[in-house]
C-alpha cells in the first residue's frame, strides 16, 4: 500500500467521525431551510429529491429536478452551518465537470436560488 493511502481502519474512523458531525449538526435550522427548499421546488413543478448516495461521499443532500428537465445539485446547511471536506472536495470535482453545487444556508438564499432559476420552470407546463 502506498504511504500516502489510508488505511481501512482509517476510513471507518473518518466515516465514522462524520455520520456524527452531520447527525450533530443537522439541526433545526438547516431542516427548516431544506423543507423551505422543497416546497419552493415544489410549488414550480418541480422535484427535490433527498438523495443518500452511498457509494459517493460528499454527494450533495438533494437533487433538484426542474420542469425543464434541467437538474440542478444542493446542499443546504444552517446559516453558520459548513461543509465538510469531503463536500467540498465533491463540489470541487462537481465544478470541474460543470456541474455546480448550491450551498443554500438561510431562506433568503433559497429565495435568491429559485429567481435565478426561474427560466427553469417558466413557460414549462
């Protein structure tokens, strides 16, 4: 094994250490922004999927299904909420690839997500 790899042991620990941190802080606050994201969505005629992606740390909490077909990957953190580095390692690949991810931590951030995505749904039945 090379010495810059870690260890399975190390892994579990790591994966470990952050299940903890995200059920810690995934309090009130960041559940409000999301349900606020989701009827937003909604409301438009489009889908917010909360995605559990296991075989890829770091995915994004959901992903949004415009009714343009468009898709759009979010992150939604409470106001002094922050990604972990393996987010923000996922976002970084994500940027790469031109797809970027939006990390949404107050309703009005939400509010300014959705005008900026209005073509999205406008027009679309």
């Amino acid at each position: 094994m090379d010495k810059g790899e870690p260890t399975l042991q190390q892994l579990l620990r790591e994966a470990a250490a952050m299940l903890f941190r995200c059920e810690v802080n995934m309090g009130k606050a960041e559940n409000t922004v999301a349900a606020y994201l989701v009827e937003q969505v909604k409301s438009v005629g489009g889908m917010c999927d909360k995605v559990h992606c296991e075989s890829e740390r770091g995915f994004p909490d959901y992903l949004i299904t415009w009714p343009s077909g468009d898709m759009k990957k979010v992150e939604t953190k409470s106001k002094n909420g922050a990604c972990s580095p393996t987010q923000e390692r996922y976002h970084r690949q994500s940027a790469l690839r031109r797809c970027t991810v939006a990390v949404l931590h107050t309703r009005e951030l939400v509010d300014m997500f959705m005008n900026f995505h209005r073509i999205n749904w406008e027009g679309y039945p």
